[in-house]
C-alpha cells in the first residue's frame, strides 16, 4: 500500500493566486492550471483577456510537468533534432508539452501536482508558473 501527498484545492488556490498576482505585474493575463501528481486537473482560471487558445495549452503543461515530473521547458530543450528526446512532443497524443511554462509542484522532494501557465512568451509563462509555486511555499 502507498501513501500518496498531492494537492488539494486550497492548494491550487494558493498557487492561482500567485501566478495571477505575477501576471497582472506583468500586464499579460494569462491562463493557470493546477493539476494534482497524476496530471488531473483540480483548478484553472483564465484571466480576463487570456488567450482561448491557451486553455487547452495550459492544462497540458501542467500535465506534462506533474505526470513526467519535469518542466516543459526542460522537454523543450531534449526534443530538440538530434537530443535525446526528439519528436517527444507527438508523445501522448500530441499533451507531453515543450514549450515553457509547466512545473512540477515539489514538496519534500516529492512531485505533488503541477502548474502550467500560457497566453505570454515562454520565459513570461515561466515567471508566472515560478511566482505561483513561490507563493505556495510560503503560504
């Protein structure tokens, strides 16, 4: 039998709450999601003026960075011709993400969730995604 520490919704609030805060510094509404140590979905918000598009971006980084517990930006960086992990991005019926702004949610060193963030550049969708695990911690 396991015992398995994951997210809960006043988790995921937490972390929406400090990527939404980092977004509005920014001036970039974005799309967050939360997702549990399996990749489920518990939280999403897209803010006032995020991308449509990016719903379904978001959600997928978070699944990627806590279902493979790895940043998207890292698969980015393998996925690349000639690294390692090349055409992994077709991977899970095109979800496993590369492009930044998917991490995993680490506690204890355990993966317990993740967060994915999309509507800005890659680096913005990061800084976002960071400011929301930074405010997590120190809730």
């Amino acid at each position: 039998m396991m015992t398995v520490t994951r997210l809960d919704l006043e988790d995921a609030g937490k972390l929406l709450a400090g990527a939404r805060a980092k977004a509005t510094e920014i001036g970039v509404p974005m799309c967050i999601a939360i997702t549990d140590e399996s990749g489920n979905l518990i939280a999403f918000e897209r803010m006032d003026g995020g991308k449509v598009t990016s719903i379904t971006i978001a959600i997928d980084k978070s699944f990627t960075a806590s279902g493979a517990k790895k940043a998207t930006h890292e698969y980015g960086e393998a996925s690349q011709p000639g690294a390692p992990a090349y055409g992994i991005g077709s991977a899970i019926s095109g979800r496993l993400m590369v492009v930044g702004g998917g991490l995993p949610v680490v506690v204890d060193g355990a993966v317990v969730g993740g967060i994915g963030v999309s509507s800005g550049t890659p680096a913005q969708d990061r800084d976002v995604a960071e400011a929301g695990i930074a405010a997590f911690l120190s809730a």
